[in-house]
C-alpha cells in the first residue's frame, strides 16, 4: 500500500492541442498498478484537453469546477460531483467554461499488446 500527497507528483503541460491543462500521474505501473494508470488534470479557466480519440475508454470524475464535454456529435455540461464514462474510439474533449479552475481524476487501462 502506497499512500502520498498528491502535490509530490509533479504536474507535466499536456501537448497535442490542448490549452492551459496539466496532469499529474498518480498511479502507474511503476507503483504496481497492473491494469489502470490515475491520472489528475487541472484546467485553468478557458482550457481545454486535446481533441482526440483512441481505442480505449475513459472513466472520469470531476472534483472541481465545471465545463463542457464533447463527444461524438454532442455537447454536455458538467460540474464538480459528475462521474463521466467515454466510451472507447469516441472524438471528445473536455473544455473549462467557467472563471475558476477545473480539476478531475482520469482513470485510463494500461492497453495489453
């Protein structure tokens, strides 16, 4: 059992088109973790992820703040407290459409090849 301050992992700029995001891997292989990695983005005011898809899905929650999620040919709004399910090869992105910050916990599985 591993238990840290999140705040030891350091935050990393997240490339490939997105605006004003980090991330901070929480749980990865290195740690034992065999099948999911955890990840924790914060979204500064305007930001937004990459849009893009892969073929693998998404499991999210929101800790803070609100926005909009895009996937496929919709738009949805979420808020602190939502969880948000993305199913596997769906073109999404997550954009920040408020004034404060916007932090949630990404749960992705380690893809075997």
């Amino acid at each position: 059992m591993n238990i840290f301050p999140y705040t030891n992992i350091q935050a990393k700029d997240v490339e490939g088109g997105s605006k004003n995001l980090t991330v901070r891997w929480l749980i990865t292989k290195e740690m034992g973790a065999k099948n999911f990695a955890m990840r924790l983005f914060e979204m500064q005011s305007g930001g937004n992820s990459p849009l893009h898809s892969h073929n693998w899905e998404h499991e999210v929650f929101i800790l803070e703040g609100e926005g909009v999620v895009v996937g496929g040919k919709e738009e949805k709004p979420f808020k602190a407290g939502d969880a948000i399910f993305i199913p596997a090869n769906e073109t999404h992105q997550l954009r920040n459409t408020s004034d404060k910050i916007c932090k949630f916990l990404c749960l992705v599985p380690y893809i075997k090849e």
